[in-house]
C-alpha cells in the first residue's frame, strides 16, 4: 500500500510545529511503503501529489484535540480555495484530488494535541513531545497491520 504523510504546520510557534515534527520522525523510521511530505500550510499543488497515494495521513496540531492525538478518517468535501494563511483544508483537497485527477484516496487526520503555540520559538513543549511519542508508535503499528 502506498501511504504518504503530509506534515503541516510552523515550526518556528512552539508546539504549532508538531505536524513537521511528525513527518520527519516518520521519515526516520523507514517504514515500508510509507511516503513523506512537509511544509507549513497545505497547498493547492497537494491535490495532484496526494492522488498518486493510496492513503494520506494529514499530521497537524491540534489545541483541542483529545490527549495524546486524535487518528480519525477524514471526508472530502468540495474544493475551496480561499486567500488566507490557510487557504485549503485537508477535506478540499480530497475533494479537488478527486475533481482534477480522479483520485480517491482513503484519507486520515493525525491531530495531535499541543498546548503552547502564542511565542515564538523551534521547540516543542514536554507535553507535546510525549503526545508527538505516542502518535508516532501508533502510526508505526497502523502501518505494520
């Protein structure tokens, strides 16, 4: 099967970076199959990157998740594009992958739970890195069933 993670989020505001984090601890581990991609928001040009996969994992912070994350399916919904920091959800671009190339991938939220994102700053809280843990050894069993 071939999965691919698209980690998005801003490093540079604490615990806002966990979805990067994410992905390139996945990246370290090698597994099989398994596909990695970052950045700071989702982008249009994701669309046709995610309809070459099977399955997308979409890892960001969450400041309301449950503890430790939240691994939930996710819906495509129409494509909405808008002008804005966050311009395309995870949901739009499902639901563009779809309109422009046809493709359905089964998709998943990886939310994991962050709790200090107002500063500035390249690190991730302690409470963050233990939920950021916990999310990684859950997607590496995923993967493995």
């Amino acid at each position: 099967m071939k999965i691919l993670i698209i980690g998005y989020g801003n490093p540079g505001r604490l615990d806002d970076g966990l979805g990067p984090a994410f992905a390139e601890r996945a990246r370290a581990l090698e597994l099989s199959g398994v596909a990695v991609e970052s950045n700071y928001q989702l982008n249009v040009e994701d669309a046709d990157l995610i309809s070459k996969y099977e399955v997308v994992v979409f890892a960001d912070a969450s400041v309301d998740a449950a503890e430790p994350f939240e691994f939930q399916p996710l819906e495509k919904k129409a494509p909405m594009v808008g002008f804005s920091s966050h311009s395309i959800t995870a949901g739009s671009l499902l639901g563009l992958a779809e309109e422009l190339f046809g493709a359905t991938p089964a998709a998943y939220t990886m939310a994991i739970r962050g709790y200090d994102f107002n500063e500035f700053g390249e690190v991730l809280s302690e409470r963050a890195l233990a939920n950021l843990d916990a999310a990684l050894e859950f997607f590496a069993g995923w993967v493995a069933e």
